[in-house]
C-alpha cells in the first residue's frame, strides 16, 4: 500500500489506528479545556478557578503526549513498511503540536499578572475568546478528519479539511484585528506582561494554524494513495 490513508481504510492493525483516534481526542479535550479556563479568566474573572482548568490542560498535555510515545513504541514493532511507519510519525507529532500550543497558552496564563490582563479594553477580551472559540472549532473538525480516515470517502475528507482551512483564516483575520486594538489600547503595564499578553494571544492563533498543518497533511496522504 502506498499511503497511510489506504492503510487506515484497510484497518489493518486496530490497536494502532485505535491509539491515533485516541491521541486525537484527548488533543481536542486538551483544547476544549483550555477555551474553559480562558472563558472563566475573561468572563468570570475567577482566577482560582481558572488556574485550576489551565493547571489541568498542562496534565491533558502530558497525557497526549504520553500516549504520542506509546504509540511510537507501538509503530517500532509493528510490521510495516518505512513509508507508513514515517507518515504515521509525522501524523502523530502534527496532533501533538495542538495540545502544545494550548499548553504554552495556558502556562503563560498561570504565572501572568492578571491584573495587567484585566486591563485590556473589553473589545479586546471578546475577540480574545471568540479566536479561541474558533480555533477550538478547528480542531473538532479536525477530529472529524482523523476518525474519518477510516471509512470516509476523499471527498467527506477534502470538504472537512476546507472547513478547518476557513476557520484557521477566520481565527488569522481576528488575530490581526486583535493586534490592531493593542496598539492602540493605551494602558499603564508591566512591559514584560505586555509581552507575555501578546504571546499568550498569539499561541491560541497557533492553535488552529497548527490544527490546519494537519488537515493538509491529511489532504496530502488521501491524494498521495493514488501515486
């Protein structure tokens, strides 16, 4: 077989392929956790309660990642030929890189003076969330795409695969809106806190940038079966 989509579509070793679909999830629960404590910082303002969820992303992360090495563990073992076991680890490490980019948000979100956030104009805060909404959007159709490797036909995958593209451009497009308003929202802070702000806001955009380097890398397998 030339591609790991046929070698999906093919189920030929169910452990493997069930490992990837839960990877996938626990990813997207990571991302979904992450949204919840953002939510409960802005909205809420209830820190405590926030620390508490950004704390429990950075264990959704560890758990993702651990299962990422038991399924590499897995491919070393297996029978297969290089090209399946290398698309596979570029696939797994792509997933992976999602939980990252919450993860490296939320950490920041941990330690940041929240006061200086607080700070920012309202408008900011909204599309702050709304981005984050977006980007947790991608990544459900993004697991759509994964579990739809095994039985979906290209065209189903092609068009899930559009959507996340849509929705990574939607988040870009609130992103540059966003830094437009931090430019001009005058506000008396900590230089450093300004930094970590703006990269704080700027890992939730990676977020769904990197949830399209895997719906591409995706598209690319179910194209490159027919080579």
């Amino acid at each position: 077989m030339s591609s790991l989509y046929e070698w999906f579509k093919s189920r030929n070793e169910e452990s493997a392929i069930n490992k990837t679909l839960i990877h996938m999830r626990k990813v997207l629960e990571c991302v979904v956790e992450f949204e919840k404590g953002l939510s409960f910082l802005l909205e809420e303002k209830n820190i405590d309660l926030a620390l508490k969820v950004f704390f429990r992303v950075n264990e959704l992360e560890h758990q993702a990642d651990t299962i990422r090495r038991d399924l590499m563990q897995m491919l070393s073992k297996a029978e297969l030929s290089s090209t399946i076991r290398e698309n596979f680890m570029h696939l797994a490490k792509r997933i992976d890189d999602i939980a990252n980019a919450a993860n490296a948000s939320a950490r920041i979100l941990i330690y940041l003076n929240h006061a200086d956030f607080f700070k920012l104009d309202a408008e900011i805060k909204n599309r702050i969330l709304e981005m984050t909404r977006v980007s947790v959007e991608s990544v459900k159709k993004l697991n759509l795409m994964v579990d739809k490797l095994m039985h979906a036909e290209e065209v189903e995958i092609q068009k899930l695969g559009e959507d996340v593209n849509s929705l990574e451009h939607k988040c870009d497009e609130l992103h540059f809106a966003i830094n437009r308003m931090l430019i001009e929202n005058n506000i008396d802070v900590n230089p450093f806190s300004a930094i970590e702000i703006y990269n704080s806001i700027s890992l939730i955009e990676v977020i769904s940038d990197n949830a399209e380097d895997v719906a591409d890398y995706i598209i690319m397998l179910t194209v490159a079966k027919r080579t």
